[in-house]
C-alpha cells in the first residue's frame, strides 16, 4: 500500500527545505498553533487559553525556582570548595534561566523538555552522589521525581502516547528504584548527615509544594473543561450556535457555493470560533448533536437558496467529523434530512479529513457510496495535512480535493509548498476530482493555484465566512463586500 505525506514528499523532491518539517495541522482535535504558533502541544486537546496561561506560569515557576535552589547550593558549595559540583548547580542555573526564556518566548514544548530532561538528570546524580541515606537520615531528593512524574503527564498530555505517559512513568520508575534500594555510589561529594537533616525538610517540603500545584492546575482544568461541556451542550438546545457561510468562488470570479462553518454566539463570550469548541464536542461525544444540527441548517439554508434563482445553483459544503460519519446509521440521517427539506442532494458536498482514512476504512468507502447514489457529493479537506493511501484515495468516491491553506498561505515563497500545491492539482487531474484551494489571501496566490491548474478558491481575498445576511448580499454583489468584514471570529480564528 502507498502511503502518501505530500508534505515529506515534496521536501524530499526538491531538496530545499529542512527534512522535516513539521505538519501544520489545524483541524479541532488536532494540534492547532496557538498564540504565537508557539504552544501546539498544549492546545491539542482543546485546552483552553486559561490552561495555556497555568502551564506557562507554572513553567517560569519552575525554572525561576530551579535557578533560586541551584544558586543557593552553588554559593554553599563554593565555600566548601567542592567545586565539581559548584559546576553542576550552574549548569542547573542556566537550564532554569534558558527554559524560562523559551516559556516567555511561549515555546512550552522545548521549555519543557530543557526542564525535564535536565532535572532527571540532576535529581538522579544527587541522588546516587550527595543525598546518600544514612541510619539516621532517610534520602529525600527522590521525592522530586513524584511531582516531577506528575508535571510531565500535565506538560504532554496533549502529546502521543510515548510521550504522554512513558515521561511519566520514567520520573515514577526512578522514584521507585531510588526510594527501594541506596542506589548510591559512595565517594568524597556525599553529604554528611549535618547538612542532609536541614536538606531532607526542605527538599520534602518543596517536592510536596510542587505537587500540590501541578494538582491545582489539574484540577482547575478539570472543571473549566466540565463547565465548557456544560454550557456547550445547553447551547445547542439553546440555539446559541450560527452557521456562517463563506463563498467558494469559480475561474471568472463567480460564487459557485459556499462552506458552512459553525460558531458559538457565546452570551458572555461573544463569537466563539469553531477550534474553541469542536475539540471537546469530540472528545465528549458532543459533535454528535451538534454535527445533526449543522446537517439541519445547512439543508434547510439549501432549501431557501433552491427558490431563488440567483442561488439555487450554489452548494454548501458541510464539514463532517469521523465521529458523526462512523455512526451506524449516518447515511440514514444524511439521507433524512435531504428528504425533510426536499432538496437536490446534489447541492450538498459533504467535507470529510484524511484522517477517515486511518481506520475502518471499508466502513467510509460503503457509506460514501451509499450517499454518492443518493447524489451527494463529497470533498477531501485539509488535503496533504495528513497520510493518505494511495490505494484508498482511488477508491473513494470523491469529488474535490481541498488544498490546505497551510500550503496555499506560503506557496509563493516556499517551494515545499509550491510543490505539494501541484502535486495535488495533478493528483486531482489524474484521478479526475476537482480542486479547490482554501486559505486564499492574495491575488498573487490566486494566480499562482491558476496557473497550476486550480481554478476555484475559498479565502479572505473573495470574503470571509459570513452572516446568512452578509453572504446574501455579497451574492448579489460580490465586488463590494471585498475585503469583507469580519464575521465576529476573533483574529487567528
Ligand atoms: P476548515 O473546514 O478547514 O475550514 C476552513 C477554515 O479556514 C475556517 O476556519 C475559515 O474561516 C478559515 N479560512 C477561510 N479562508 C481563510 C483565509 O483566507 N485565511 C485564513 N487564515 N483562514 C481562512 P473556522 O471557521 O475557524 O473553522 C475551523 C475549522 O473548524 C474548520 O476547518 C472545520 O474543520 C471546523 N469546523 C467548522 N465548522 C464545523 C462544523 O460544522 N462541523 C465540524 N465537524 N467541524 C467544523
Ligand atoms: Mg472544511
Ligand atoms: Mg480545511
């Protein structure tokens, strides 16, 4: 089977980019870049801003204390003149002061290995060499290793699996083996019990501190996700959310459809965009309800716009998360809803990710073409964010490749991306789908996608998703609503 990551495989052919570049993912459920592309990691799961502005306090906390506690052992051993370990209090210095400038920076992922990793290591060498146990004073150092196993889990819960839990359970393991055994190697450097009775108080006070926190900022988390899934699920009852249709514009600049794009009309919070909310509808199951009532809309917004001739032509694509499509009965209610409104299913063009593609493919493919027979159409979005099987895309009866505006954003100044914008458009031709590019923001990328061979876009340079009222009148006269007005998302969203 062909595996295809038309990001890597562009960088590989034209040679002039770093080998690896990482995705940009933006789909809610997946990373997304956060306030200054910074902290992907952590917004991941649909943590909040809130989470982001704990952990990155939380973060400095540390390293500024870090940095306190290795100058304060570096000043006691320097009298002593035990000058090897004077060395490595330093070195502790600078990790703390470098991981605090990446937390300020908002690179919280490298700040948070710089701090893990090297406080591993410092926490397990003092272990073995100055913090030996003696009959009289029980080590206490290791204790670090508890809270420290604790902040991991908290860093990289967003993270995969391996690191996610394997950093964890490494900090566990070494408390573990350290508070089991004397693990230790007896030399000039150990500690003698004078000094370690004084350090076994203040080491266990700080490791119990440093618990106590990373548990209120777990704890904090918990019920700010529980109150968001609360109000989430009454706002669907309470019809608090809006569609917002953005135009998908044709070669000669005409309005062929349009994207519906869901919000949140916050009563407190204003206009809540999607990549606020779709993370957690997916991790509670939420996106069920609230994917029905999308379909719902956005057919009976069809059925209003097949009895004006200026948009009975137009289709809307709605954007369908795996979750809903792997419902038992998700053609079904597809099927339901075209029929409650009685419109052409050939208007609605349904938007599934490659990451549909990853299991139960057979189940996708039966579906599609159960929905195909009825007429409905279907687009691959985000196209080259993901992997995609060759053998698979062959098989799928799709109708439109949607190229990722995170390629289309940089393709008149990347190659990588010039070159994935292509390979798509000729992947669409050879397989005979159309293509259209999202994130359109410039004339310059316009013209470049068509003279590739993309000739229908979506983007701010034609409008922003708008009000049904906006989208109206931008249909009745497209040139003036250019550059539109924002249709209350908030910047980056
Ligand atoms: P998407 O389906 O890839 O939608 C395109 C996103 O790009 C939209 O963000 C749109 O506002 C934004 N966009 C369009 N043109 C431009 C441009 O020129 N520049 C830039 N920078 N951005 C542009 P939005 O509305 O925030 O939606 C984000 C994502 O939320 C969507 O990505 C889609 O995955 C998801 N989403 C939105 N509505 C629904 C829904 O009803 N159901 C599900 N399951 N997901 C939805
Ligand atoms: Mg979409
Ligand atoms: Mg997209």
């Amino acid at each position: 089977m062909v595996f295809l990551r038309l990001r890597s495989l562009a960088t590989t052919w034209w040679q002039t980019g770093p080998l690896f570049a990482p995705p940009v993912p933006h789909r809610p459920g997946q990373a997304r870049p956060g306030p200054g592309g910074a902290p992907v990691f952590l917004l991941a799961h649909g943590a909040s801003a809130k989470h982001w502005r704990r952990t990155r306090l939380m973060l400095a906390l540390g390293s500024v204390l870090l940095m306190l506690i290795a100058s304060g052992w570096a000043v006691f051993f320097s009298l002593k003149g035990l000058w090897a370990i004077v060395a490595l209090d330093l070195a502790m210095v600078a990790t703390g002061a470098a991981s605090l400038g990446m937390s300020r920076q908002g690179n919280l992922r490298n700040a948070s290995l710089l701090l893990l990793g090297n406080l591993f290591v410092a926490v397990g060498a003092i272990c073995v060499f100055l913090d030996v146990p003696s009959a009289q004073v029980p080590r206490a150092t290791h204790h670090f290793y508890l809270s420290l196993g604790a902040c991991a889990y908290l860093l990289f819960r967003g993270e995969r699996a391996l690191l996610r839990h394997g950093v964890a359970l490494l900090f566990f393991a070494a408390f573990v083996v350290f508070a089991s055994g004397e693990m230790a190697i007896v030399t000039p450097y150990a500690l003698p019990d004078e000094v370690r009775t004084g350090g076994t108080w203040v080491n266990n006070i700080l490791a119990a501190l440093t618990l106590y926190l990373v548990l209120h900022v777990m704890q904090a988390d918990v019920a700010a996700r529980n109150a968001l899934e609360d109000e989430l699920r009454a706002a669907i009852d309470a019809q608090q959310l809006v569609l917002h249709y953005q135009p998908q514009i044709g070669s000669d600049g005409q309005v062929i459809g349009a994207e519906a794009l869901v919000r949140w009309q916050h009563p407190q919070r204003g206009m809540v965009p999607p990549g606020e909310f779709i993370p957690l509808a997916e991790q509670t199951g939420l996106i069920v309800p609230l994917g029905a009532w999308v379909m719902r809309e956005a057919c009976a917004q069809l059925m209003r716009w097949s009895s004006d001739p200026r948009t009975a032509a137009l289709t809307l694509a709605v954007n369908v998360s795996a979750q809903q499509f792997r419902l038992p009965d998700a053609v079904a209610r597809v099927g339901a809803v075209l029929d409650h409104h009685g419109i052409d299913p050939r208007r609605l063009k349904i938007e599934l990710t490659e990451s549909m593609l990853h299991s139960d493919v057979e189940d996708t493919i039966d579906k599609m073409k159960a929905l195909k027979a009825l007429g409905v159409g279907f687009s691959l979005d985000d196209f080259g964010t993901g992997y995609s099987s060759l053998a698979y895309l062959k098989r799928l009866p799709l109708d439109q490749l949607k190229i990722d505006q995170s390629f289309v954003r940089d393709v008149l100044t990347d190659p990588n991306d010039a070159a994935i914008a292509r390979t798509v458009v000729s992947l669409g031709q050879t397989l005979g789908l159309s293509v259209i590019a999202e994130g359109v923001e410039t004339e310059g990328q316009r013209a470049f996608l068509a003279g590739i061979g993309c000739h229908a876009y979506q983007g701010y340079l034609f409008s922003r998703p708008l009000p049904i009222e906006a989208f109206d009148a931008f249909m009745r006269c497209p040139g003036e609503s250019a550059p539109p007005a924002r249709s209350g998302e908030r910047p980056g969203a």
